[in-house]
C-alpha cells in the first residue's frame, strides 16, 4: 500500500506540474542543451533591452504629454479599448512552452503593429520607435526559430476578432493611447522575460 501511495503520488506530481513537456522531451532535458541554453541567454538580454527602449519613450511620453500615472487615466483607457496582449500561458502556474512562445511571437506581432500610433504621436523619436517595431520583429523571428531547430509542435492560438487599435477621436485620446500602448509592452515583456529566465533557471 506504500508503494502504491508513493506511485499515485509521483504520477499526480507529474500530472499537475506546472512546467510541461515539450514534444515528448522533458523540459530539464532541453533547458540542459548547450543550445538551447544560449537562446535563452541571448533572448533575455535582447528582451531587457527592448524594455530599456520601451522604458525611454515611456519617460518621453512623461515628460512631453504629463502622462505619467496609469490611475489618473483608468476612465479614459476603458473608451479607448485598448487592451492588453495575453500572456497567461508563460505564468509559471499554467505554463505550456510551445503556447507559450506561440503567445509572445503573437503579443509582439500586436505590438509592432500599434508602435505605429506612438511613431506619429512622437515624431521626433520615429527612429526609436521604428527600432523598436524591428526589434520586436526580430524577437519574433528568434522564438521562431528555436521552435523550429528544437521540433517543438506549433500551438495555432484562437486569433482575435478586435482591431489591434483603436480609431483615437482626439489628439488627447491619441496620447493616451500611446502611453497605454507602451505601459502594456512593458508588462507583456516583463511577463515573457520572467518566462525566458524561469527556463534558464531550470
């Protein structure tokens, strides 16, 4: 009767932990591979450094616009209807790795497009913003890439039927929408970085 606890036991951990299996392989195999590992490395580094870039407009939406504080401008966000991009298969509770990477390329696609709000609304940094959008298409295109090299299966994830912006009625809904847009990417890259490393970690 031990024995068997202890069996049921080991079959319920494996059955509810919270770092899946990737494509038959166990994910300490493939966070142990040399590769694998430089990805990671690599990634994490490219991610803190668009939420540097990130962080630079948000302080320059700040400074220009007096748009700081999220919770002066709650009222207006919920006109907008700006939303933000999910990422809630990358928390560690119900992390998948293949929908998980599938979720960020998807976030990242989402927020390359709405950056265009935030290069018309701040001109004199369109070469930031335009930095930006292809640094994010870059991240893309690594996750990408390493999913195809590790054989990982492709997650489709249901697309969504909203516009990625909204049509901004005034110039203050514009700015406000940019300084949305920028508060969400910070939050989508915090959540993806904290997924890149909790797999670096492992």
């Amino acid at each position: 009767m031990c024995r068997l606890t202890r069996v049921l036991a080991l079959a319920l951990a494996l059955l509810w932990a919270p770092w899946r299996v990737l494509h038959g392989a166990p994910l300490a195999e493939l966070s142990g591979d040399q590769d694998f590992q430089l990805f990671l490395h690599k990634n994490l580094e490219f991610t803190r450094k668009i939420k540097g870039d990130v962080a630079a407009l948000q302080r320059v939406v700040c400074d220009t616009f007096q748009l700081c504080q999220e919770e002066e401008l709650l009222l207006v966000r919920q006109d907008l209807g700006i939303a933000q991009a999910p990422l809630e298969q990358c928390h560690s509770r119900s992390f998948h790795a293949e929908a998980c990477f599938s979720q960020i390329r998807s976030g990242l696609r989402v927020y390359q497009g709405s950056l265009a709000a935030v290069r018309e609304l701040l001109p004199s940094h369109a070469a930031l913003v335009e930095t930006l959008q292809l640094d994010a298409a870059n991240l893309s295109s690594n996750i990408q890439q390493q999913v195809e090299d590790l054989g990982l299966a492709t997650v489709t994830l249901p697309a969504e039927d909203r516009d990625p912006l909204p049509a901004f009625s005034s110039r203050f809904h514009h700015q406000v929408g940019g300084f949305f847009i920028l508060a969400n990417f910070q939050r989508f890259l915090e959540t993806a970085y904290r997924a890149l490393r909790h797999l670096a970690r492992l």
